[in-house]
C-alpha cells in the first residue's frame, strides 16, 4: 500500500470496498471457471462455469418439489380412490406417478425450457453443450438416467437405510463407492458429473447484465456538447499516455458507484489522478465532471490505439511509442 | 484532443436492436418461444446474429466494460433461445421411436450381445448348480423374489404359481406397476454402472442369469420346465431383451472409457454416452411394456402355447424393430 506504484491507482485507498482486485498490475486473467463455446457463427461466447455450491442448491430445491408433488399427488389419489373403494389401484397408480416424476421430472423441464429446470431457473443456471452445438435431448436422457446412482441411490441409503440382512462393512463399501459418484464434481476442474462427462454437457451460470448508460455519454449530456471532449477539460497526449485499459475500466466501476461516501472517493481519486498526469489547470474542479471527461478523453485515446492494434492493457504496459503514427489522434 | 468516440457512436446507432432482442428473448425466457408472434420470431434469428456481430466488433473496439459484458450475456441468452433442445416434445418422441432408438441399438450391437453373453453363462452356471444341489437355490434368489417357490415347494404348488389366475383386476395393477418400477431400476443402474469400467454391470447380468438358472432347475426338477418357460415367455422375451440393453449400454459407457479411440477420454465418453442413453430411454419402455405383460396377459393367460404365441410374437417384434427401422440412417443424423 506504500509503495508509489499504488499510489497513483484511481483507486481509493478507504471508504466503499475497492472495485478492482488488490494486485495493480497488468489486466486480470480470465478466471479460472470461465469457458468458452464457439457458436455455429463463429463468435466465441464466455460463460461461467456454475459454482458447486449453486448447484447443489438447484438440485435440493428440485428435489423439494418433486417431494412434495409426490406427496400431493399421492395424497389426491389415496383420497379419491379411497372413495371409490379401490384403494389398491390407488396405490399403483401412486406407485408409477412417483416412478415418473422422480426420473422424468429432470428430463421433462431439461428439454422444454432448454437445459433449466425450475431449481437451475431459480439459481439462473443452464446445461450447455460443451461443444457449443444444440442441446440434444439425448444429452438430457443421458445425464439424468445417471442422477439414479449419483443421487437417488446415495439419498435412499442414507435417509432410509439399507435393506435388512445386509452388513454393516458392505454397507459401508457401497455408501463410499456411491459417493465417489456423488461427489465427482469436486474432483475435476470442470466441475462435471458422471452425467456431465457421458452427455458432454457443462452446467453454466448465465446471469442478466444490465445495459447501464455510458459513462462517457454523461460527460457529454453535461455540457451539452456532441464532441467526446468537454472543453473545459483539455489533455494532453501525454497525460492520456499515463494509463491503461485496466486504469480505464476500474475508473469506469468508480464513476458507476453510488453510495454515500461516493463523492469522498470521487475527490480522492481525482487528486490522485491530476497529481499523476501533471494536472496544471485548475485543481478546485467539480470531481465528477473531471473525472467523467477525463474517462471519455482517456477511452478515446485507448480505443483509437486498440485500432491500430495495439492494446495497452495496463499502466505498466509500457508498448514502445507509437512513432510514425503520432499524428493520428491529436489535433 | 477531438477523437471521436467511436464505440460511443457504435452503441448509439445499435442500441435499439439489442433492446428489441433483449425484450424478445425475455418473453421467451418467460413464456416459452411459442409464445413469441411469428413475425417477431422470424426477427429472432437475425437480431441474435446482429447481436453476435455487435459483440465480435465490440471486443475489438469498445473499452466500455459494462457494453461488452452487456452483449456477452445478451448473446448467451439468445443462443440458448436460438439452439436451445429445439424438439417439440411429440415430435421429438416421433423420431426417438422412428430411428434414434432402434439405431442405436444396431450402434451398440457388440456390447449388448456381450451383455446377453453373460447373462446366459450365469443361467447355465445357475442351472446347473442348482441341479447339482439343490442348496445352492437360497443362495442364488433372495427371499422375496422366490415367492415362496424354493427346493421345499410341493410340485403342486408350484405348478399354481404358474396358473394362478388372476384374483382381482387391482392387485394385479399393483403388481405390474411394482414389476416395472423395480425392472427399470435395475435397468438404470446396470446402464450406470457401466461407469465403473463395466464390472458391476457385467456382475449384475451374470446375478440375473443365475437367477434365472436357478428357477429354471428348480421347475426342470419337477418335470415343469417347458410350461415355467412358457410363463416367463409372455413378459420375459420383452423383459431380458430390455435388460441386456441396459447392460450393453453401460458396456458401450466402459468401452468409451478403456478404449477412447483417437479420442481424449471425456470425449469419447461424451459422444458414446448420448447414443447409450439413448439405448437405455427406450429399453425403460420396453420394460414398461414388459410390466404390462406380466401383470395383466401373463395371469390372464393360462394356456401354454398361447404363453409361447405371445412370447415368441414380442420377441419376434422387437428383432425385426431393431434390424429395421429407421434403416440406413446412422445414430446421430438429424
């Protein structure tokens, strides 16, 4: 936190948690769980590999439904067969209503609402074909007849218990050669199941993004102006070559937050920020504004270098200078 | 300084098409594609690929990091809108029956004569130890699926198992439906047991043949064997040929694993695994259908060689199925 290279991070050193991560250095990597699929067009597409932890929740919750429509369904046809008086067809048809829904329920909401089920839905994650191709139902058939040794056969054990006759050390034996299906994702970094790997599915979390305005946008609306620029703040070349995209983005998170010690960040980081660059101008300035054409000023300068092909990913990016092409983005 | 912000005038001529497919897939997230008016889902396909487009020229120009984010997720929303399992379900059902199935059986022809081997080395393993001795029956069948039939039965007795006609219409509902539940268990896990290379699987067809062995001895025993066939002829043809399915499609699962090919193992597991699972989906039918028989036609019933007309009808039915439909295409062709 001493050292002078943090120092000049628009990152402000109290206050709101800090948006970035705590290393400085050059643009994160992509994260570990991140996978990509090449759509039929050609684009790759990113996704986040679901955590364990949400997965187990989608499948409990599943797994809660499909008890209690169990036990409804069950109840309704005691009832109504009980009053008709003949209760033992009453019981098979329990008996294969509860057949169907504990190895259909999965496949039924897999193929109708395209590799969700209401628990995934709820925790906003997918099943996707690892290849990137359609999700084909026989993916689906295949992952979910494997569920019946990696998850109903381990639950029935352990809730019900093994039949009688049966001996401890067997039981013992099979309840851990049954978790080392159960426990499967743990032990591969794509954190598939059994029925992941025969199905060459991968279960992703697709959150929503929002389309926030433009940052940039605001620094114009606020002067009314149709340039990227606001006029009242000029840079130069030089002070726009102090930083990088990974200084760029944080600045963006900054300027989205809203909170109550937003201004206070706001005005530190501009402090920092024009004690970097060698601000000469005015330093009694409003700091959002500043800050605001500041940002449209430093992604215009980084995006017209991203043209020619060179992407400065960082501060300590440092590219040799652009040479012959000086002229192409000053006045 | 007066660059122009180029990703800034991108955004602005594109942003009402992204919003137009935002919306779109939106309504379809919630209520289904069908849904959608046919005018709006004719524009579904081209706003995603507008989209896509957007998102290749956005990760090369724009450093805003909320539109590109915005895109990635836009995008991966519609691409499961636009490839997400695009089967109507009875059309889908159509073409499982129609060629999926009865093709990949042929696919897997090798591991489900395999898994047929075995079972019939543990019926003559069965059979003839139980000949041998007699003792060796307890050991093979478990008390609640002999039934009371063991070596102590008076041949009467047993001779009534096989023509007990059936007491009252709901029992013998019951009775099949319990049948078919706890077949088709056994099916799905010898299918998922071929995970374990296979050993649990083939352990399990060769349990079901001593099994089998052994009622055959025991009925051989006392002079009943070609009427116990009979009896188990009505559901077994269809029963034994959906159990084995299931064992050869966890044997195709343990030969993806011990012979991968040129492939790395988790792939060739994925491309094997559909077509077994494929297999085992429609030997759960088959096994429904084998309920069906055994609780209702097999009591029903009585006579020997109508037992061996239907048996022998069935057999024949699912062979010229399997060697037949959907002939020519390949497992896999859409």
């Amino acid at each position: 936190m001493t050292d002078s290279s943090t120092v000049a991070s628009p990152r402000p050193p109290s206050g709101p948690p800090a948006p970035a991560p705590k290393e400085s250095g050059p643009a994160p990597a992509r994260p570990r769980s991140e996978r990509r699929i090449i759509t039929p067009e050609g684009v790759p597409l990113a996704f986040q590999l679901a955590e364990r932890g949400e997965r187990a929740a989608a499948v409990l919750i599943d797994l809660v439904i499909m008890m209690l429509a169990i036990a409804l369904i069950a109840l309704a046809i005691v009832f109504l067969f009980g009053r008709v008086g003949v209760v033992e067809v009453g019981f098979g048809v329990t008996l294969l209503t509860s057949f169907l829904i504990r190895n259909f329920y999965f496949i039924y909401f897999e193929l109708r609402w395209q590799g969700a089920t209401p628990g995934k839905r709820a925790l906003g994650l997918r099943v996707i074909d690892r290849k990137g191709g359609y999700l084909r139902p026989d993916s689906i058939f295949a992952r979910n007849i494997l569920r019946e040794v990696e998850l109903f056969i381990p639950l029935t054990l352990l809730l019900i218990g093994p039949g009688e006759g049966s001996s401890a050390w067997i039981n013992l034996l099979t309840l851990g050669w049954l978790s080392v299906f159960a426990f499967m994702p743990f032990f591969n970094k794509d954190r598939l199941r059994a029925g992941d790997i025969v199905a060459g599915t991968w279960v992703v979390s697709a959150p929503k993004t929002l389309l926030l305005s433009d940052v940039a946008a605001e620094a114009k609306t606020a002067t009314g102006s149709t340039q990227a620029v606001d006029p009242d703040y000029a840079f130069t070349r030089e002070q726009l070559e102090v930083y990088g995209i990974y200084e760029l983005q944080t600045l963006e998170d900054v300027l989205r937050q809203r909170g109550p010690q937003t201004e206070e960040t706001l005005r530190e980081v501009t402090r920092r920020i024009q004690r970097k660059i060698g601000w000469a101008g005015d330093e009694a300035v409003d700091s959002r504004r500043f800050l605001e054409a500041f940002y449209a000023a430093l992604r215009a300068h980084l995006e017209s270098r991203m043209l020619f092909g060179e992407r400065r990913e960082s501060k300590h990016d440092r590219k040799p200078p652009p040479g012959g092409r000086a002229g192409s983005d000053s006045t | 300084m007066s660059a122009p912000l180029k990703s800034y005038e991108f955004r602005r001529e594109r942003e009402a098409s992204w919003r137009e497919l935002e919306g779109l897939v939106g309504a379809a997230e919630k209520s289904g594609l069908k849904s959608l008016p046919a005018d709006q889902l004719l524009r579904l396909p081209s706003l995603y690929r507008a989209a896509l487009s957007s998102l290749s020229v956005a990760r090369s120009i724009s450093l805003d990091q909320n539109v590109v984010s915005y895109l990635e997720s836009l995008c991966a929303r519609a691409y499961f809108q636009v490839y997400g399992s695009r089967s109507n379900f009875f059309e889908g059902i159509r073409r499982f029956f129609a060629y999926s199935f009865p093709a990949a059986v042929r696919e897997a022809l090798w591991p489900v004569l395999i898994a047929a081997a075995w079972m019939i080395l543990g019926s003559l393993v069965g059979f003839l130890l139980v000949q041998h001795s007699a003792e060796w029956y307890g050991s093979f069948v478990p008390v609640d699926l002999a039934g009371g039939r063991d070596p102590a039965s008076s041949t009467e007795s047993l001779r009534e198992v096989l023509y007990r006609p059936g007491d009252t219409a709901e029992s013998l509902y019951l009775f099949a439906t319990y049948l078919f539940t706890h077949n088709s268990k056994i099916g799905l896990i010898s299918f998922a047991l071929g995970f374990a290379l296979g050993v649990p699987t083939v352990l399990l067809m060769f349990y079901n043949g001593l099994v089998l062995g052994a009622f055959l001895a025991l009925y051989d025993d006392r002079g009943l064997v070609w009427e116990l066939a009979a009896w188990l002829s009505v559901h077994g043809t269809t029963e034994l040929l959906a159990i084995v399915l299931c064992g050869g499609g966890g044997l195709v699962l343990a030969r993806a694993i011990i012979f991968p090919d040129q492939y790395s193992r988790l792939d060739s597991l994925a491309r094997r695994g559909r077509a077994a699972g494929t297999l085992v989906m429609g030997a759960v039918v088959m096994l429904f259908v084998a309920g069906l028989l055994e609780g209702f036609v097999r009591q029903l019933v009585t006579d020997v060689s109508t037992r061996y007309t239907i048996g022998g009808t069935m057999l024949a039915f699912w062979l010229i199925y399997f060697a037949l439909a959907g002939r020519g295409r390949h497992y896999g062709d859409d």
